[in-house]
C-alpha cells in the first residue's frame, strides 16, 4: 500500500497501482501467515513438553523430601556403622 501512495503519478482514475499494491499486500500476507503457523505449532509442541518435565522433576522431589524426612539420625547412624559390621564380620560384598 506504500507503493501506491508514494508514487507520484498515482491516480483516483486508474485501478492498476491498487491491485498491484493489494496482490502484494497479500503475497505478504500469506508469506507471514506461512511462517507464523508452524513457528507456533512448534511453540506449544515444546512448551508441552517442558511442562511436562517440569511436573515429572516437581514429583521425584517431593519424593525425595519424604525419603530425606523418614530419616532419623539414628537411622544415620546406624547407616554409618554398617561398614564396620561387614569388615568385622566378613559377609559384606566389597567394593
């Protein structure tokens, strides 16, 4: 639409430079529309996906938090005397 209103020989008279200008206003158009679909197809495709890592990670730490909390610390301490148990007594598997 530029073109017809910038060009100095521009008439009311001759609908030429209108369809001109309109043919590329929608060449535009549909060279825009082309590639604003897949660029949002693609969008919502990836942030699907990393909402669903997001809940997935969110789950396996709240799991964790439950297993860190049963813990005691004389659960930790008998966690840590078991090596002493396998070395003293022979039936442990060594590393």
């Amino acid at each position: 639409m530029i073109e017809i209103f910038g060009s100095p020989t521009s008439s009311a008279t001759t609908r030429r430079p209108w369809r001109t200008a309109f043919s590329v206003a929608l060449k535009q158009h549909g060279v825009r529309f082309g590639q604003r679909v897949p660029s949002m197809i693609f969008y919502r495709h990836f942030r699907a996906s990393v909402d669903g890592l997001v809940t997935e990670m969110e789950l396996q730490a709240v799991k964790l938090v439950e297993v860190v909390a049963r813990r005691t610390p004389l659960d930790l301490d008998a966690y840590h005397e078991l090596p002493a148990r396998t070395q003293a007594g022979g039936t442990g598997d060594s590393i």
